[in-house]
C-alpha cells in the first residue's frame, strides 16, 4: 500500500465531452481556472491538454499551451505543470478506402508533438508508450517505437520528467526498453491508463498485472474512466502507486451529479484517507518523482 499518495487532475482532455457536461474548460482561462481549482482542492499535478476556443475540440496550438502556462505560473498556486504531448498522433482510417484518411487524423512527428514543451519546459511531459485501436471505430493512435525513441532522447534532453502513458502490457514492455536503452532517467514515472477501449480493461488483474511488470524503482500511478475512475483509486492505492482523477476521464461525481475536477478531487482524497494515506503536497511529490529544478 502506499500511504503517501500523488494525486494527479487531468483537468479537461482532448475527447468529445463539449456538450455533454454543461462546464467543460475550452479556453485558456477557464482550463488555468480549472487546474487552480484543482490544485486548491489537493491535486499535486495537474495535466493539461488545451482546445480549440471556437470548437472545443482538442488541439496542438502553441499559443493556447503558453496563455495556460503562463496564467498557472502568474498564480500563487503551487502545483507541478504536466503537459500532454500526446496530441498528433490520431490516424482515422478511410471507410472505403483505407489509404484515403478520414477528417479526424492528425498524424505528425515526434518532435512536432513537443513544440510546446520545447518552449515551455513542463516540469512533466507525457509520452504515450505504443500504438493503440482508440475507441470502437476506425481511429488509430500511433506510436512507433522508432518515434518513441526519438521523442524519449528530446524530452531527457529537455530536462522534462516523461510519464510514460501505458494503454496495454505492450506498452509497458517497450517502455521498460527504453530504460534499458537509457533514454529514461530514474525514476521512471508510469501512468496506467485503464478503461479504454480498446487497451487494457479497468479491473483490479490488469493494474495488478501491470504494477508487478514494473522496474525496481519506478513510480507509477494508475487511473479508470468513466464510473471506474473511483474504484481505480482506490485500487491504486493499495497496490502501492498514485492516483489520477479529473474530467478529461469522467464526468460524473455520482449518478446524475455533474462533477467538478475540485470536487473529483476532493472525492479521491476522501477515499485515500479512509484507507489510512494522505495526499502529498507538490513540494513532496517533487522530491518522490526526482524532478529537476526550475
């Protein structure tokens, strides 16, 4: 078990969640907005992915990542930035044709998924560990372990701590080739990204399965989507790793209750202290993931 738990917010994603949730952070200020209310509620690590004002959609836009970063870093909220660089890897595969790419593909290189962080040295970057069937239709996220590699030497290079997205055991064995290969420095950080379909099942056997694979050393930490992202917490939990919540992977509180990402957050601190554990503070997550200095 661990008894002092990360808590990570994954404060608005990148998926179709606009209109069906009534406050879903779109612009700049209300996703800064949303990463304080989370920091305040006692999430150590908030992890952004920034949308398009207009259309709510998910995008890779510079600009937007550096009015987010810049409004967390005017506040006098501490909290440790985690930007997703995973954007840039759809590939929606033609209905008729599958060489002719459907509207929803935005498929470039390794090291244009990083222009942000380039510019704005996170603290945290995600990498996302392998390729995957996202979803029940025909789209593909696209991670090659040549692209990995390359992303993985630019990020160490940066000075950025990667968290290493895994989706599915594949993900994990070539994550921990990185490491062999030394483009990861310790200690590695995992996120276990359970629930969707079609990766690794939310379940207790999987994050178990998962947590046993791990490198001496690592830090990891686990979530589920949807109404599993609770029970994943708690799962997490006493197994050992740290946990992630946040709208971006539910948005519910309970049946028919709206959530917040403070309140998420608040409920996930509710459920580590009823355990017997208590969520650490930036300053102490820190020093657990060996962060290097601003």
């Amino acid at each position: 078990m661990n008894h002092e738990v990360i808590i990570t917010c994954a404060v608005t994603g990148a998926g179709d969640t606009v209109g069906k949730h009534p406050a879903i952070p779109v612009t700049p200020k209300q996703i800064a907005d949303a990463a304080i209310e989370a920091a305040s509620a006692g999430a150590a690590v908030v992890h952004i992915h920034v949308r398009d004002p207009e259309t709510g959609k998910g995008t890779r836009d510079p600009r937007l990542y550096r009015e987010v970063v810049e409004r967390l870093r005017a506040s006098n909220v501490d909290m440790i930035i985690n930007l997703t660089a995973g954007m840039g890897g759809d590939l929606d595969i033609g209905e008729r044709n599958p060489m002719e790419f459907g509207p929803n593909t935005d498929l470039v290189g390794a090291l244009e998924r990083l222009v942000h962080v380039e510019e704005l040295r996170p603290e945290i970057c995600t990498l996302d560990c392998g390729t995957l069937n996202f979803g029940d239709g025909n789209l593909i996220y696209v991670s090659t372990p040549q692209q990995l590699r390359q992303g993985a030497k630019r990020i160490q290079e940066l000075g950025v701590k990667p968290e290493l997205e895994v989706f599915d055991t594949g993900h994990l064995w070539f994550a921990k080739q990185m490491l062999k290969e030394g483009l990861l420095d310790a200690p590695p950080l995992f996120q276990f990204c359970l629930g969707i379909p079609w990766g690794a099942s939310a379940d207790t056997t999987t994050m178990k399965a998962m947590k046993d694979s791990l490198p001496e050393g690592a830090v990891w930490a686990g979530f589920g989507i949807g109404r599993m992202q609770m029970p994943m917490v708690a799962q997490a939990v006493l197994l050992g790793g740290n946990v992630r919540v946040g709208l971006e992977d539910n948005i519910w509180l309970e049946k028919g209750v709206f959530a917040t990402n403070g309140k998420l957050v608040e409920k996930a601190i509710k459920i580590i202290e009823l355990l017997g554990a208590r969520p650490v503070t930036p300053a102490e997550a820190r020093q657990k993931l060996g962060l290097k200095p601003r």
